[in-house]
C-alpha cells in the first residue's frame, strides 16, 4: 500500500447508501454503511491522488485529505459526479438506490385508522455508473462495485458488459459486506478475475488502490 503513487491523480469515489424520500419523514434506502467507499477514499489520499468522495448519508468521519461532497439522493449523486469531473480514474462504491418514490407527498402521509395502505408507486433512478461509461468525459479507468448474494462472479462478469465498466469489483452480500468491517473482493476486468482474501475493509482498499496504481504507471 505504501509504495502505490498516485500523486497528480484525480480519482473520483462514490460511497453510502443514497436515501430516496417517500414524505418528509420516510425514505427509501439500504443497509450501505460506507465503510468500503471511505476506506477506499482515505487509501487513495494516502497514495497521493486528489480525491472527491461524492458521499450519501452515513456516520462517518472524512478521510484526511479527501474532498467530500454530500448527497441524499440519486439524482443529487448523478449530478455530484457530474459536476467533480474531469477524473482520471472513477470508483463507485455507493449502493444506489435502483427506485425512488415516483412521488414525493409534500406532507407527511397519515394513516388514517380504515387499515388501508397508501399506494407506493416506485420509477427508476438513473444509473450513474452507466452514465459515465458512455459520456464522452468518461475517465480513462471506470472501476464500479457489484453487491451480489448470489452466483457473485456470474453476475459481475454480465455486469461488466452492460455497464461498460474496465473493472467490476464484486463482493458478497450475504454474508458480512454490507456495514460491516471486513469484506472478501473479487476484480473482474477483460483479463480475468482476481479474488482477493477476507480482509478488514482498510487492507481490502490498500490492496484495490495498489491494484489501480499499478494500472496507471
Ligand atoms: O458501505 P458498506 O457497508 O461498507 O458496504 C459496501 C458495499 C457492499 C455497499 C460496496 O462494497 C458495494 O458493493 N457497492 C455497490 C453496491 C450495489 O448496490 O451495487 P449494484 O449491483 O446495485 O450496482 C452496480 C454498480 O453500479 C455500483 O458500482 C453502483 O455504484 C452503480 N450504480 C448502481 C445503480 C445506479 N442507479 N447507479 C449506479 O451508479
């Protein structure tokens, strides 16, 4: 980790869940703590890099020189990341929301004591990550997540194609991934899969950010 050199470097990060508001007191979201993202950040800062952390709702201290940028939303993240380019390289470690309410009530929704439910209809937000692959800022490096729970590697493979992501990195949500502190991450690229060890959250960053590193020298 210590020897990865990426002064001169912009990498962009995305980390956290995104909250996506049903009324003024409910939303929509997932159990993404933004341990990952964060570690990623700070171990890329370590290295040299200038990094923007565009970041959705969570508990966590900014890692020593990385420029965050919160958001709540989707849309807010679509823009931030929009807005934080040029980069040389863009890792999207957030757990996006894939729906959002299609409409936000203005009030908070009453329940009204008949035992009816109030109808949720649900749109798509739009995919960021496949966004920036096809935007003609696209970074030279495109590196996005895949929080899977089942048939992992299968599944990253067909995600890598139709995001036109360089790298899909997976990791398996069914076990501990998900807002705890260690995480087992597997690099899926054109040239293979490369599986690293369950490791603490930190070495797993170090070790992905070596691995970006050496891409770029
Ligand atoms: O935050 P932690 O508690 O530390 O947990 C880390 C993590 C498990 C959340 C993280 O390691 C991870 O896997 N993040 C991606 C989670 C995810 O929801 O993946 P996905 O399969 O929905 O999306 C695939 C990729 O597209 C991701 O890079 C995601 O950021 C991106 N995406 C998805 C949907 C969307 N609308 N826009 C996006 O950019």
């Amino acid at each position: 980790g210590c020897r990865s050199n990426l002064t001169g470097k912009h990498i962009l990060i995305t980390a956290g869940p995104t909250h996506e508001p049903i009324d003024p007191v409910r939303y929509i979201a997932n159990r993404s703590s933004g341990k990952q993202g964060y570690a990623i950040a700070a171990a890329a800062a370590r290295a040299g890099a200038k990094v923007t952390l565009v970041s959705g709702p969570v508990a966590l201290p900014t890692p020593p020189g990385v420029t965050r940028v919160d958001v709540e939303t989707a849309r807010q993240m679509a823009t931030a990341v929009e807005a934080a380019l040029p980069a040389d390289v863009a890792i999207m470690v957030a757990a996006v929301a894939d729906w959002r309410s299609a409409g936000e009530a203005a009030r908070k929704i009453k329940k009204d004591g008949s035992g009816s439910v109030p109808p949720l209809q649900l749109v798509e937000n739009p995919d960021i990550l496949a966004t920036l692959c096809r935007s003609d800022r696209r970074p030279p490096l495109v590196i996005g997540f895949a929080a899977e729970t089942n048939d992992v590697i299968d599944h990253a493979t067909a995600k890598l194609a139709r995001k036109g992501a360089d790298w899909i990195v997976a990791n398996d949500v069914a076990t501990h991934a998900m807002g705890g502190n260690i995480n087992r991450l597997h690099i899926v690229s054109a040239a293979g899969v490369e599986s690293l060890p369950e490791l603490p959250k930190d070495a797993a960053a170090a070790a992905l950010i070596e691995k970006v590193a050496h891409a770029l020298a």
